[in-house]
C-alpha cells in the first residue's frame, strides 16, 4: 500500500522531530544506564575485572547508535526544512513580482497598498497612488525590437525606485503600465507633486543602451485617500484608490499625454458619460443611427456647385444629433472606426450616384483607418460593388496621418491614385507637415484650414498664413480648397486671391441627403431631373447650428 501524501510537506518534516526526541531519549538513557556500564566496560578492557554483562554491553552499543542516528536525521531535517522554507519563500515572491523589473504585480499590489494605508493610518499619515502609462512605448518595441524594449523597462524602474521614499512600492501592472503608493503628511499634497515633476524630469532623460538610445514620455494620473486640506476622505479602500487613479491618467492622456493630474470627481462623471457613449454608439452602429450628411463645395470664380463633402452624423434617439468631433475619437478607440466609415460610405456612394456626373464626393478619412494595410484595397472593393466612378471621389487626409507610418500611407495613397482617386491634404497648416512630405506625396489638393480663413474677416481682411499657403500651392501646382467660408467678408476676400474651392456656412450647413436631393432636383443636377431652381440658394441647413452637439474648435 502506497503512503498518502502529507499535504503540506513542511509540517510532515517538522512532525518529524521526533528523531530528535530519540536522541535526547538515546541520551538520557545514556546517562542512566552509561554511568554503571562504562566503567565496568573500561575496567574490563585494561584486565581489572570481570567482563560487564553482554545484555548491557549491547543496550549501551545500541543507545550510542540512537544517539549517532536521532542527531544526524535531526540536522537532514534542520537543513530540509530550511530549504523548504526558502523554496516556499522565493515561489512567494515570484508569484507577487514580476520577473523582467522585480517589482511586484497587479495581485500584490492590491495588498501592498492596503498594507502601506493601515500603516500610514496608524501614524496620521496619507497615502497617495500613482498610476503611470508610457506613452510611446509600443514604438519602441516595434522599431527596436522586444530586448530593448524590456532594457529600457529595467532602467525605467530604477530611476523610478532612486526618487521614490523607502516605505513606497512600486509595481508593474502590465506591459507597460506602472504604479506606486507612497505615504505622506497628510494636507501636503505639494510633495507629492514634487516627486512627480522629479519623476517626469528623471525620465525624460534619453535611455542610453549599448545598441540605441530612445527617449520615453508618460502620463500619469493621482488618487489620495485624504483630501487636499488633509482630512481623511470617504473613499479608503485600495480598489478605489486605483480605479481614482486610473480615471485620473485616463484624463492625462486625453489631454494631450505626457502629463499628470490628480482625480477629480468630475473626472468619474465625465468617464461615465463616456461610458454611456460608448454604449450608445455600438447600439447605434447595429441600429444605423449614423448618417453622411453633406457640406456643398463650390468653385469660388463661378459660383458653381462643384461637389459635396461628407460628414458624418450621428442622429441619437437619445442625445439628438451628435457632431464627429465627439464620436469618431471614441469610435477610433473602441476599434469601431472602420466599420462606421465603411457603412457611412457606402451609403455615400448610393446617394452620390444620383448626383450629376460632374459632382465630386469628398470623404474624410482618419489616421487611425490608414493604419489598416488593406484599407485602399477594401475602399476600392467598395467603389466596384457600388458602382461609384473612382475620378468623382476624393479622400481628405489630415497632417498627422503623415506621422505614422509614411511608407505605407505612400503606398496606399498611390494605389487608390492610380485607380483615378484624387487625395487632399486636410487642415492644412495646423500640423507639421514638411515641404518634403509634401514633395514626395503625391496629393491632388490642399484644403486650407478654416482658422486661418477666419481670420480674413479681421480689419484689412488679410491672412499672411493664407497668403502664404495660397502662394506655396501655386509653386507646387496644388489646387487649393478654403474652409470656414462664413460670410461675403470672407468670400470677397479669398476672391482677390486667384482661383480656389470654398465651401463653408455661407453656402450652407450640412445636410442630409434627403435635402441634398431636393436641392439638387431643383437645379436639375439629379441624373434624370431637368433644373427648375438656382442651386446655389443657401440652405437653412438640417443640422441647424445650436440644434447640433459639437466640441468648440479653436
Ligand atoms: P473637417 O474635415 O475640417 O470638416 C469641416 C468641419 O467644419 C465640419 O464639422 C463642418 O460642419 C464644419 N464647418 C463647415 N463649414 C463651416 C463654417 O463656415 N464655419 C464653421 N465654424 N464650421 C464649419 P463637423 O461636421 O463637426 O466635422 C468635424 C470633423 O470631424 C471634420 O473636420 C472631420 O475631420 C471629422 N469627420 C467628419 N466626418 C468624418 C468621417 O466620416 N470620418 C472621419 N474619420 N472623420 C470625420
Ligand atoms: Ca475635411
Ligand atoms: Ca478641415
């Protein structure tokens, strides 16, 4: 019959300190029987007497044997149960640290930081939670591969442990996602302050490894359980530490990432209204809420309508007609952009189809669409099952696409070219585009950003930013397209600039493309329908300005 297994190894080992007991027992015995025999045994051996009793003789060889047998198995356990122990201790640690930075992990910190508050409570004092997110890391490992990657983590965490307080501990959360919980005198939130600006000054300094150096940004975001004047705050558990902290670096990234600030509760309130969005627009997405609306543009010299660009809407049951400054970030977020971009054009290209022929259809495309490989593959696919004539479609990208990944932006651009796509440059002048991308990509056109057309409504009606984009798109035989055309100040004033596209409020807001159509009909610009109408009436607009949810521009 096979022995069942103790269930913990280390108190079977101690249990067997009974061979200790057989020693000690071995001993006594030992001595009481040893302090007769021995004598008799030595007196014996040098021929003064009669030889001791065998019987006794062989008790006393055996109690030495005990004795010899009980002390060794005791040091084999001593030193067993020491290297369980240590075992024990190190399998501890690596289940609450993680390997590559030896900091501790998302379990353990949960409990480092429930630890670190009922100390600090016990001596008056706070506990703040830092919550720190790199920003550009992901670059980092796929320009230069996974080992540097890690490296820079490693030296990352040692700057990072040289500032913080011996009591402070610092955890990896995940890749490259980092926290800390330090105590400090409760109403000086100051020095915490001052340990994130070192921390933000430290880390700013380039990591130099033997193959490469790089540069890393962060953001981060604060919780404390004591408010700022000191007083103890009504949330106290570790839990809500984080998710405060979490909600804070949220906010810092938003803002523009490398960055910190301290949670608010407006910032919960805000995260739930995100939340809500969030919801609302995949529930939206199945329920073909969103619609192209469509802004006209119009040849400036002539006065003649020329073409539409598309924007989109999102016509909520619930918040009422929302505007894509609010919702394509967060639909770049959650990875439903594509999806909404490609419904958006396909029903683009079934209401452009039953414009006049010399109608253009204009599409925004955003930076995180030209992230797909596939995209001008897929765009294509799409013209084809629409039917829709790839020269009446352009696509307007923004500076910033630009900035990833420009090889492959190139590449895409040039295969929707070669199919008769035309390719605008968006907002001009509010990125960092450089004459050489400019040179090098092949764009059609350059829309100038309706900012700098604005400010041609100010006394002199001049814009030097406009002069000069104008006159950089004549050099480089680039039509240009004006923004924000709002009144005749404007218009008048691009008018003396030579010939250009406009489009703006003076023509009207966008709309729908039930509106599109009617307006069309009536200038005979439907294929099939006869003009009975100017086509150029401003239109009152059906996302009617205040009637339209959007995020102030500047
Ligand atoms: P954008 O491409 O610069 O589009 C022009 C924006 O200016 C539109 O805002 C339009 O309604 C507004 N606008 C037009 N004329 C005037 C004017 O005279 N004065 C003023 N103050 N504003 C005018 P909207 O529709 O809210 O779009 C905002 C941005 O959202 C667009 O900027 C575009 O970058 C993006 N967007 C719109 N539709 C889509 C889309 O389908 N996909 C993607 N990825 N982005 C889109
Ligand atoms: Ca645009
Ligand atoms: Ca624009």
């Amino acid at each position: 019959m096979k022995d069942h297994e103790p269930d913990n190894p280390l108190q079977s080992a101690e249990r067997d300190i009974i061979a200790l007991g057989i020693a000690v027992a071995a001993i006594i015995m030992l001595v009481g029987t040893g302090g007769s025999v021995l004598p008799k045994v030595m007196d014996s051996l040098v021929g003064n007497g009669a030889s001791p009793d065998v019987l006794l003789v062989n008790a006393l060889l055996l109690n030495i044997a005990l004795m010899i047998f009980g002390w060794r198995r005791y040091r084999e356990l001593t030193r067993e149960i020491a290297e369980r122990r240590r075992a024990e201790a190190r399998a501890r640690l690596l289940a609450a640290t993680d390997p590559l930075t030896e900091c501790l992990n998302r379990r353990s910190m949960h409990e480092a930081t429930e630890d670190l508050r009922a100390r600090a409570a016990m001596r008056g004092e706070a506990v703040a939670y830092c919550m720190m997110d790199l920003d550009n890391f992901k670059q980092i490992n796929d320009m230069h591969g996974h080992p540097v990657g890690d490296a820079v983590l490693v030296m990352m965490c040692e700057r990072v442990r040289a500032l913080l307080p011996r009591e402070a501990r610092l955890a990896r959360l995940g890749g490259d996602e980092f926290a800390f919980v330090m105590p400090y005198p409760a109403g000086h939130d100051d020095r915490v302050d001052d340990l994130v600006i070192r921390l933000f000054e430290s880390l700013a300094q380039p990591f130099r490894l033997p193959e490469v150096t790089v540069e890393l940004t962060l953001s981060i975001g604060l919780a404390a359980d004591h408010d700022a004047d000191g007083t103890i705050g009504l949330v106290v558990d570790a839990g809500t530490l984080m998710s405060r902290a979490d909600m804070a670096l949220y906010h810092a990234k938003k803002q523009g990432r490398n960055r910190y600030f301290w949670f608010e509760p407006s910032m919960e309130s805000e995260m739930r209204f995100r939340n809500q969005l969030e919801t609302g627009i995949r529930r939206g997405l199945a329920r073909g809420e969103f619609v192209p609306f469509y802004e006209q543009q119009v040849d400036l010299d002539t006065g003649a309508l020329v073409g539409f660009e598309m924007l989109a809407r999102w016509r909520s049951p619930k918040l009422g007609l929302i505007s894509p400054d609010i919702f394509v970030p967060i639909a770049e977020e959650i990875g439903l952009i594509n999806e909404l971009s490609e419904r958006l054009m396909e029903q683009a290209f079934r209401d452009a189809r039953e414009w006049d022929d010399s109608l253009t259809l204009s599409i925004n495309i955003s930076p995180v669409q030209l992230r797909d490989p596939w995209f001008a593959q897929r765009l294509l696919k799409k013209l084809v099952a629409a039917g829709f004539p790839p020269q009446r479609l352009e696509i307007e990208i923004t500076e910033s696409c630009l900035h990833e990944n420009i090889g492959l932006v190139r590449s895409m651009v040039m295969s929707l070219r070669n199919q008769g796509v035309q390719i605008s440059l968006d907002d001009f002048g509010t990125g960092y585009s450089s004459f050489e991308q400019l040179r090098n990509l092949p764009f059609d056109r350059i829309k100038i950003d309706r900012s700098f057309v604005s400010e041609l409504r100010e006394p002199g009606n001049r814009s030097r930013i406009v002069e000069a984009i104008v006159s950089l798109g004549r050099g480089l035989d680039l039509p240009l397209t004006a923004e924000g055309v709002e009144d005749e100040e404007i218009l008048n004033a691009l008018k003396a600039m030579g010939r250009l596209k406009a489009q703006g409020y003076f023509y009207g807001q966008p709309e729908d493309a039930e509106a599109v159509r009617t307006r069309l009909k009536a200038a005979g610009m439907l294929t099939g329908t006869q003009r009975t109408d100017n086509p150029l009436q401003p239109s009152t607009g059906t996302d009617g300005g205040p009637n339209l949810y959007r995020i102030a521009r500047p």
